[in-house]
C-alpha cells in the first residue's frame, strides 16, 4: 500500500460528529500500552501523525484518520491503563459501544496485543466482543522485536489459546514497530477488507 496522504480530520464522542465520506473503516483497538500510536506511525510512514505518549491513556477521543482518501483508521480509546473515574470510563464503554454496534462503514478491527505477555482480561473480553457481534478481526501481536524469533510459535500460541481465536475467521499478525515485521502483511489483509468491504 502507497500512503500518499495520512491526516487526522475528525475526533468524535458520539456518532453524531463521525465522518460523512462513507469510506470504509478499520478500527484500532488495544490496551492503552500496547503501542497503538506506534503501530500507526509505521503503518503510515509518519514519525508523529499519532500521538506517543508516557502516559497511556490519552486517547479519549474516537480518532479518524483519512488515508489516500480511501478510507479511514479509526483510533478508539486504549482500555486498562488510564487513571480515570469509573464515571468517565463508562462513558468510553457507552462511546465504543455506539461505535462497534453501530457503524455500517467498519470493515475490519485491529485487535492489538502485546506479544511478550499472555493477553489481559481485558484483550479477552475485547476479542469476545467483537466475536459476539460477528465482527472480523486481525490480531496484530506488537513489540514482537523484544522476543527472540525462536520463541514465536510458543507465544503466538499462547495468545490464540488465551483469546480462544477463531482460525477460520480471524487473522494473526506478529509485528514490530522497530522493525517493521509484519507491516507488509498486515497492509495486505487492511487493503483487502477495504477493497471488498
């Protein structure tokens, strides 16, 4: 895929405020430290388009990003991490919720992991979710670089048997934002759910 145009246009907290275009969407979901912003960074070529932050949990904001005019990456809020009131955090489940029932444009939901540790509850939960309203999914694995390649299989297991992945359904990416592993497969599964979605 040739990025040949990336921009933030639209942060919404409800769907009155969603985008209009119609374009396809593929959302971004994971826990606030798993390394999303950087996912996005490399995916895109960009250095800061998405915003790093020490302090999980910034997003509180459903992000949309414009690529190629074509379709959109959809940056949810990063569940787990952030320090916020369990008022606020309902108001995020309310917020995601509307979006995942909701939205006729999403195509594809990127579930990120780490990949160095057995997913959370939370990652569970997620996956289920996302199941239970016959969403597809592609698992992206991150920080796959702080893991010797000799033990991949056994962590890619460890994860599939965790989330009880759906083989037949979903796909399973082991990537690296420091070095790039995995981005070309992944741009591959991204421009296929956006062509016939």
């Amino acid at each position: 895929m040739q990025v040949n145009f990336a921009d933030i246009v639209m942060s919404a907290v409800s769907p009155a405020q969603y985008p209009t275009e119609g374009y396809p969407e593929i959302a971004l979901a994971g826990r606030s430290n798993v390394g999303k912003s950087s996912f996005i960074n490399t995916m895109l070529n960009r250095k800061k388009l998405a915003r790093t932050s020490s302090k999980p949990g910034k997003t509180r904001t459903i992000n949309f990003y414009d690529i190629n005019h074509e379709f959109f990456f959809v940056d949810v809020p990063g569940y787990g991490y952030a320090k916020v009131s369990k008022k606020e955090r309902e108001k995020w489940g309310t917020m995601m919720n509307e979006y995942f029932t909701q939205r006729k444009e999403l195509v594809l939901t990127i579930l990120l992991v780490d990949f160095r540790h057995e997913p959370s509850p939370e990652d569970c939960q997620m996956y289920d979710f996302l199941k239970y309203y016959d969403l597809p999914v592609l698992v992206v694995a991150t920080k796959a670089d702080k893991i010797s390649s000799s033990k991949w299989n056994k962590h890619t297991n460890v994860i599939k048997a965790a989330l009880d992945f759906e083989e037949d359904e979903d796909q399973f990416v082991v990537y690296s934002s420091e070095t790039k592993e995995g981005r070309e497969e992944a741009w591959k599964i991204i421009s296929s759910a956006v062509r016939h979605g």
